[in-house]
C-alpha cells in the first residue's frame, strides 16, 4: 500500500485528496488510523500530494504574542457557546467587514466544512465537534475566494490550518485569517455512528448533534441526550480519556505552545474567574498582527491570563494526548464487530455498570436528572 505520508500518521486534513489533478487518492479509515492511499495506476508522479502534506514538511510555528481570557459581550450568544464565544466573536466581526468565515458544521449526517456570509449562516456552526470532520474540497474553493478578492476566515483543527496554509500560497494569502481550536484529538466517525447504532439511531437522520453545554459533556441528539444527562454516556467516556482518537493525534506536532495560525483558542480552564467560568470562558493566544486586529475589534471582554497557569490547565499546550491503556484492546473489540457499549464494557466494567445503574435510579426518579457533571466517572 502507497501511501502520501507516514503509515498510520496521516491527520485526514485530506489536502492531497484536493490537489492531486488524476483522483488518485482515497483515505482509508481502519478505527485505529487514518491513511492517504495513492492508487498507483491512476498516479503520474507530479509529488503535489506529497508537497502539500503538513505530515511531510516543516510547518512554520509561531510564539504567542498575547494571551488572553475572555468572553463575548452578548450574554444569549454567550450562553449558545461551548466556551466564551470567541469564535462567534470573531466571525460577526469578520461578517460585519465583509468577510467571509469557514468552519465545520453537521449536515445531512456529515461533518464538512462550508462558507457563511451573514450573521444567520453562522448559527450553523456553534457548538463543538469531537468527531474526525470531513475537509475534502474546501481548500479548492477557499483558494478560489481569495483569489476573487474576498478575505476568508478559516476556524478548524490546527492540522487543517496547516493544511490550508501549505495549499494556499502567494499573495492571496494575505487575506486568510486562520484560527485554530485547541485540540484533544479526534477519533474516526465511524465511532460515532457505532455509538448511535447501539441506541438505534442512524447518523444520518439526525438533525442536530451536539457533544456539550458549557461544563456539561454528553452527546445530545436533536436537543436531548442519548441518554439521561446525570450518567456519562460511553462515547464521551472514551473521548475524555483519550481513548479513541486515531493514531496520529498521540504524535500530534501541533501540540506545543508555538502555534500555526494567527490566533488559537480553547477553554481557559483553571481560570481565577470561578463565576465567570461557569458561564464559559475563552482562552485566546495571538500570534500576529491579522490576530491582533481581529482581537482588537471583536467586542469581547478581555482579563488578564497567567499563561502558565493557562498551559498547565491545556496538556494540548505542551505535549499530545497520552492514549488510554485499554486502546488497543477496546479498537480490537470494535474490529471484531461488537457494539461500542460492548466493547467499553469490556474495556471499564466498572465504569460501565456504575453508569448504567445510575441511568436505572434516574428513571426511577430515584436521582434527579438534567444535571450533568465534567468528566463524570462516577
């Protein structure tokens, strides 16, 4: 098997799949990883894949020239956000100058990325997404923006702003503004609809997916939770132990304080704001003067952040993921065709039955529901 970059490293930015001119390349999905595979009857050697590969090359890094923590004034939008509503901030006032912003949304059982251009289309991407998102032809048509004048905003994984920055060159790249979210890792989406298979649920019918309210980490399906919101479902069990991510997320090179995109952000956990982190606050890092002008006007509320503190709260700002001991064992089982319940209970039996009892008392309205607890093992 001829693959684009390193066996099993591959971070499904799936740039090469947009460059190559013969669509000579398929990603492979195995659960455990991804691999850019080159069917070599349709290759003619141009190495375009292999040029625009951020696995294969060097990526330029920048050191943080601000950092700060902060929210966005608006208290509805605010409360709509996983976080502080950096994002959201940053994108109104990207529309508001007659730009245009491109991110991940669910659609039609999909995650791909697409364009908005007024206030109303950037409803389509609140809310986080710990799922692998599909990239596969957004590079071609915001390289085509550019070119047509327009400034593009890219919100997405640091991968895919890497990704986007090697394919995207020359003087156009003057107006792309990147942003890049703090990233755990991601596993396959074919976890996810395993997952949703188990409560008979297909992906593909679902109108709206969300994986958390502020604090509160769960799989909500068209607004309710698979299941009762005082019991930790298996699927964000596996996520918030690192659990499932494909391979390459535990080689991450992207998990460091230097950064690929003109302002990251994340969660500032650990902040000394406690009231304010209940409502959600933003971690921002700015790395260049695109972000400053983009943090300078977004209208945010801005504190004081002591970065250290910040990094220590963020593994992802020092060094990637460290996978579960069970990995191995509990991808095994997937591959063996057991449901993904099945094969976390194998993996946690206690974890696993101690949920599911605790699911029981709720119905009975032993436990009150419609309170849920971050990174609830209990």
């Amino acid at each position: 098997m001829l693959t684009v970059c390193r066996n099993d490293m591959c971070t499904g930015c799936m740039a090469c799949m947009d460059v190559c001119p013969k669509g000579a390349i398929h990603i492979e999905d195995s659960l455990k990883a991804y691999n850019a595979v080159i069917d070599e009857m349709k290759c003619v050697n141009c190495n375009a894949c292999w040029d625009v590969c951020q696995s294969n090359n060097d990526v330029e890094y920048t050191y943080p020239i601000q950092w700060k923590q902060g929210w966005i004034i608006n208290n509805e939008l605010r409360a709509e956000s996983s976080s502080g509503g950096a994002a959201t901030s940053f994108s109104r006032f990207f529309i508001e100058k007659g730009g245009i912003v491109c991110s991940c949304t669910f659609s039609n059982g999909k995650f791909e990325f697409e364009f908005a251009e007024s206030m109303d289309e950037l409803n389509k991407f609140k809310g986080s997404k710990y799922v692998k998102s599909n990239p596969i032809g957004i590079y071609k048509k915001i390289r085509e923006k550019l070119k047509d004048g327009n400034k593009v905003l890219f919100i997405a994984l640091p991968c895919q702003v890497a990704a986007v920055k090697r394919f995207v060159k020359g003087k156009i790249e003057e107006n792309l503004f990147t942003v890049d979210l703090i990233c755990h890792g991601t596993p396959s989406p074919i976890l996810l609809k395993k997952f949703l298979n188990d409560y008979g649920y297909s992906v593909e019918d679902i109108r709206d997916i969300k994986f958390r309210k502020k604090n509160n980490y769960h799989v909500y399906k068209d607004y309710r939770g698979i299941v009762p919101e005082r019991v930790q479902d298996t699927y964000t069990h596996a996520f918030l132990i690192c659990l499932d991510y494909t391979e390459n997320c535990y080689f991450c090179k992207y998990a460091c304080i230097e950064r690929v995109s003109d302002i990251t952000i994340g969660d500032s956990w650990g902040s000394n704001l406690k009231e304010e982190e209940v409502k959600g606050i933003s971690l921002v890092l700015c790395q260049t003067d695109k972000g400053k002008w983009l943090i300078n006007n977004s209208g945010m509320h801005f504190e004081d952040v002591d970065i250290e503190r910040a990094v220590e709260q963020n593994h992802q700002l020092r060094h990637p993921s460290i996978p579960s001991e069970k990995r191995k064992q509990f991808l095994t089982l997937l591959q063996n065709k057991k449901g993904f319940n099945q094969a976390f209970s194998k993996c946690y039996p206690n974890v696993y039955y101690r949920q599911k009892l605790k699911g029981t008392l709720v119905k009975l309205g032993l436990i009150k529901s419609g309170v849920s607890i971050k990174n609830n093992t209990v």
